[in-house]
C-alpha cells in the first residue's frame, strides 16, 4: 500500500446539482467543476457530505465520481467522497474511486455506529488493506455522533495508505495535537471554513472548503496566502468572507451552498428528502452576503 500523494490548498467539497424530479444534472455537474478549476481550486471532492452523498444510490454516486474525474481529465486531484459506516460498503466506494482513477479517497467516520476508538483504527485499516489508494480520514462529530481522538489519528497516521486527515471537529487542541506530532507527510486538512485561517497559521496544509463552491478564486486566492505566511493579507479575505461562510451552515449544509450557486444561475435549488429548500428569512440573509461580494445583482 502507499499513500504518496502530497496536497495543499484548497479541495472543493462540490455540491451534487439536481433536477426538479431529483435526478442528478450531470450537465451542471460539468459546468461546476468547469468553474471551479478555472478559478484556481486545487481539487475536487465529489460525493461528501456536501454532495448529499447519504441519499445517493450506489449507481448514482459511481456516476458521480465518473462525471467528475472525466470533467477534470487530470487538470486538479480529485479526491472522491468513499465513506460508509459499513466497513464493507466503504471498502466498496474505495475499489470504485481506485477503478476511476481518482487521485485519495476521503472517508468519513462511521456514523450512527458509534464505534470506540479501536473501532476507528480497524475500519480504516481494513479499507487501506484492502485498496490501494491514500486515503483521507474525515473526523466530523457533529455528522456522525463520536470524536475520532488525536492518539487514534496519529496511530492511523502510521497506517501505510492513510494520507492525512480531514479535521473538522472544531476542537482546536485536538488539531494541535495532531499537528505537533504527526509523521512527515501526513496531511492535515481543515473541515470547517471558518477555521481554515487559524487552522493554517498552526501548520495545517488546506482545506476541503464548502464556501468554494460559491467563491473557488477569492478563497483559493486566501489560502495561498497562509501557505505564503502571509497571514495579514489572508486575514482581510477571511474576515470579508467570514459571514457567508457563517451563513452556508446556518441551515443544513448544503441547503444555504446549493441555495446559493441557484441564486447566481448556476444550478437549480433542488434537494432530496430529507433535506428541504432554506427558509425565506435566511434566504433573504444569503443573498445579502452574496450581494456584498458582487456575487448577485443587488436586488431593486
């Protein structure tokens, strides 16, 4: 197994565009990942939370991954979306994203489950034992009901295939900590926008981004920044982008995300069960925010 595969920037978390009757819009599918590399992104990750992955039929995410990495043809890594709180079905995706070519694949805690931290380190060593691809470990409690701690991350870190981590429990400490001792290499990526700039001042190397989506060039354009230590220029982008990316999880992600890219004509606000469109009080504070950033016409 090897997980020799180096990233650091940004990797949009792309959002699964749907027709009215719920289909997946493979055509916008396209034209989003067209915008995103042609703004500067430097990956895409299809089929994660933000891509409504858990109502995805294993067909459909297949397709998506497909769509995606033959959109892309090699311009930006992908980093697909494989994870499952089936060991078996995670290993599963993982063959696919390895049968397509993708570059990682990005695995997400097993939810509901709520394994112990053993539990954490066998799943993810029996999916890199089994593909040969790097993966991504995605630790995000508020999903999936239980915290994968520093001493399993790092233990996992030592694991050949597993490439790095994407953090977003929002426990600082806890970043700290793995990014004190991690091994060399070994990737760790932000999983909350809001948290990039300070997780990037302590040593992070990027961030799989939601708000991306909306605005790949300006973002991309404020993590190179912090890979530059540049961190006063990358604070006046962080600070001017900061409430919308407040705003993106003010309802369930994606909800606000797609609703956002609808509003700027770029897909149709369309979701499945159990998601529903965004309230019309915070639909009226996102279009704010994004008339602020010359991303929508002001309104008349």
């Amino acid at each position: 197994m090897s997980s020799s595969f180096s990233f650091r920037g940004v990797a949009t978390a792309l959002v699964t565009p749907m027709l009215a009757n719920g289909d997946v819009d493979t055509e916008s599918l396209k034209q989003l990942v067209e915008f995103q590399i042609t703004n500067g992104v430097q990956g895409l990750v299809p089929c994660g939370t933000t891509g409504e992955s858990a109502t995805l039929s294993h067909p459909e995410h297949h397709h998506v991954m497909d769509v995606v990495a033959e959109q892309a043809n090699g311009r930006v890594p992908i980093i697909v979306g494989a994870g499952s709180n089936s060991t078996r079905e995670a290993i599963s995706l993982t063959q696919h994203a390895r049968a397509i070519g993708a570059n990682a694949a990005l695995s997400v805690a097993p939810y509901y489950n709520k394994p112990t931290q053993q539990g954490f380190f066998e799943h993810y060593k029996a999916i890199v034992d089994a593909v040969d691809i790097p993966v991504f470990v995605y630790n995000v409690p508020g999903r999936t009901g239980s915290n994968i701690n520093a001493e399993t991350t790092l233990r996992l870190a030592e694991l050949p295939g597993i490439a790095g981590i994407k953090e977003a429990s929002g426990n600082i400490p806890q970043v700290m900590e793995i990014l004190r001792h991690r091994p060399k290499n070994f990737m760790v990526l932000s999983g909350d926008d809001a948290l990039t700039f300070p997780l990037m001042a302590l040593g992070a190397d990027g961030v799989i981004s939601v708000v991306a989506n909306e605005v790949p060039s300006l973002f991309s354009t404020m993590v190179q920044l912090c890979l530059e230590s540049n961190f006063v220029a990358a604070r006046e982008i962080h600070e001017r982008l900061l409430n919308l990316m407040n705003l993106n999880f003010i309802e369930s992600n994606p909800i606000p995300a797609k609703s956002a890219l609808a509003m700027m004509g770029m897909i149709t606000e369309a979701f499945r069960l159990p998601l529903t469109p965004m309230s019309l009080d915070h639909k009226f504070q996102l279009r704010r925010a994004l008339e602020e950033l010359s991303l929508v016409e002001h309104a008349a």
